[in-house]
C-alpha cells in the first residue's frame, strides 16, 4: 500500500526543519511509526530514535528493521517516555488517528510533556473544510506476480469533529479479481482549530505539503506540514499558561 511513499524525501524534509528550528538535539520520537522506514533514515542520518504504535505486529517489523531503535506499545492519545527527546514527528496524516479533538487535545499534551526544551513537534494535516469527497489517489504495484491497485481518499460529510480516510485494495491474480474495502475513522479538524490547540503548548509554523522545498502555507492549501516548538508552560490557579 506504501509502495508509492518516498520516505528518505519525508525524513530529510524533517530533518532541514529541525536544523532551522530546533534545540540541536539528536533524540528523536517516531508516533505511530508502523514498521519503521522514517526511523530508518533518520537513524542512518545520526539521530537516537524511538519508535510508538499501537499494533504490535508492526512494532516487530520495525524491530527487525531498525535493531538500534526502542520500541513502545502505547496510544498516542496519551502516551509518556521515559526521558525527554528533541523531535517528535508524527507523518502520514496519522495524527488524525486522534478519533476526536479531546483525543487531539490528549496527543499534543503528551507530545509537549515529551519534548525537551526547544523541542519541535511535526506532522501533516488535511484541512477539513477543503475536502473534496470525489478525489481519491491510486497507484499500482507488482508483488510475487500479482498486480495490485490501491486508492483512498477523505471523506468529511460537512460538519462535526470526524471524518473518514476511504481505502480500497483491487488484487488481479491468474485472472481473478479480488477487492477490498476499509473505513478509517480520523479526527476532523481546520488549520484554525489546529493552530488553537497548539498554541497555548507551542511555537507554531504552517508550511506547504512540498517535501522538495521549505515554503509557508498558502490560503489556497488544503494539506500543511505543521512543525511545532515547544514553549515553557506555567501553572497558575489550576490552568495551564503559555509562559
């Protein structure tokens, strides 16, 4: 289904950022890492990596993948690491795994208590007002003489706080046809609200979706990179104030 992904291109994209906004550190967090090809090359690239998934069968591939990376079982949504790390990345849309914005909220809170300080969180974004429920992408890809087709597509019905990433698998072997189908369920958000609950935390910058240069967020985008330095957050009268 990643046939078509060029990671080294994401990797490196985070990396040029890191070196523009970051505290220099080199301990790295991966959320939602899958089977771990983004580890892979910012571990070749001299970072100390940390992969997080909640499907452990994943997490044994990354392993085998990345043999010098740890490894945790945790939700996003509310996850903790044993010592603070530099960068955060989060790629793939995946932050939309957060099923809600309480979820979201939930996420970008651990996110900043994992961060050292000047640490930068990243991930991408779709903007939910800006879906076109047509659209879809699809490549097709060879594997052990079979020919596959994968597409998929976001679906946001036009109001409240979920939509859908639609999937679909078409299989051509010895000349059957197989199909498949999936609904991931994914927090919907704008780039306002985003901006909203990540400010109080961090730093806020909004890039174009472009892994080949760094370009600020046009009005007319509907995807962005969103990269994230930590601020200094003060407890007074039991709520939480940027500092």
């Amino acid at each position: 289904m990643c046939a078509d992904i060029d990671y080294e291109a994401q990797s490196t994209y985070v990396r040029r950022l890191h070196h523009l906004f970051g505290n220099g550190g080199m301990y790295h967090l991966d959320l939602a890492c899958g089977t771990g090809p983004h580890i892979r090359h910012l571990i070749d690239n001299g970072y100390q990596s940390l992969g997080l998934d909640l499907n452990q069968p994943m997490l044994d591939q990354a392993k085998i993948r990345c043999p010098e990376a740890g490894f945790i079982q945790q939700d996003m949504t509310r996850f903790a690491v044993e010592s603070q790390v530099d960068l955060i990345t989060c790629f793939l849309y995946s932050i939309h795994y957060s099923s809600d914005i309480e979820k979201l909220k939930a996420c970008i809170a651990s996110a900043h208590a994992a961060l050292r300080d000047g640490g930068m969180f990243c991930f991408n974004v779709v903007e939910k007002n800006m879906i076109d429920n047509s659209s879809f992408v699809s490549h097709r890809a060879e594997h052990d003489g079979d020919s596959f087709i994968f597409a998929s597509g976001w679906h946001y019905p036009g109001s409240g706080e979920q939509q859908k990433l639609r999937l679909s698998i078409e299989k051509q072997s010895s000349g059957e046809i197989l199909k498949w189908k999936d609904e991931h369920p994914m927090v919907a958000v704008s780039f306002d609200q985003m901006r909203h609950l990540l400010e109080p935390f961090f730093e806020v910058y909004m890039f174009e979706h472009d892994y080949e240069k760094i370009v600020p967020l046009k009005s007319t985008s509907g995807n962005a990179f969103f990269a994230c330095i930590k601020r200094e957050i003060s407890v007074a009268n039991g709520q939480e104030l940027a500092a």
